[in-house]
C-alpha cells in the first residue's frame, strides 16, 4: 500500500499518511519511553522483532527501577529472562566487596546505563 492522504473537515487540511517499518515505529516508541505500545507492537508482529523484546524488557526494567517500582521492574526482568548476577548488579549495596561480580553483569549493567541516558541510543539499541 503506498501514500495515503486523509482529510480533516474541521481544519481544512490535508495530511499524507506514510506507512513505516515496524522496527522505526517499535525503536520511536522506546526512545519516547513507551514500553508497553513498544512490547504490544512486537507481539502483534510475532517472528519479526523478537530479539528486541528482550532488550524492551530490560530497558524498562531499568526505566521502572529510576522511577521506584521494583515489583514491576522484576517482572520485566524475569520475562527478559535476565541473569541474577545482571539484576543483582543494579543494586551495589547488596553485594558483599568480598563477593567478585562476573565481568558480564559488570560491562551489561553500565551498558544498560548509558543506553537508557538517551532515547536516541536506546532506540539504536535495538
């Protein structure tokens, strides 16, 4: 299906419709910071972008976490099947300093980090 225009009599406007990729449409969703659109959108699309709904899972863990809600921040973890240790880093004062962190939680958790400083590289990221 090409362009399409749609008219609105209110107004006396015009606008043309372009129809976008599913994978600007789920990327634009996740730098605005709409997690739940982006993951419906990917499950309305089963097989085209399911390697990118881990990575919408953990971002909004990570985005629910900054914003006080750890219940629905372990939820996402949980169905990102994320690693233990990877959760566990997010909370520094929970670790012993005798306990050595695995490199992988480490180099993930501040990746994680400077992903989610910007919408643009969050977006990149998927």
């Amino acid at each position: 299906a090409g362009p399409m225009f749609f008219s609105d009599p209110r107004s006396d406007s015009v606008s043309l419709l372009v129809a976008a990729p599913v994978a600007s449409l789920i990327g634009a969703l996740v730098a605005g910071e709409h997690f739940d659109e982006a993951l419906k959108l990917c499950k309305l699309c089963p097989g085209a972008h399911t390697a990118g709904v881990t990575g919408i899972h953990e971002l909004f863990a990570d985005w629910l976490l900054g914003v006080g809600d750890l219940e629905g921040a372990v939820a996402h973890f949980i169905q990102a099947e994320t690693s233990p240790a990877q959760v566990v880093a997010h909370f520094p004062s929970l670790i012993p300093p005798k306990l050595p962190m695995p490199d992988s939680a480490k180099k993930d958790s501040s990746a994680r980090r400077a992903v989610k400083s910007t919408p643009q590289r969050a977006a990149a990221a998927l």
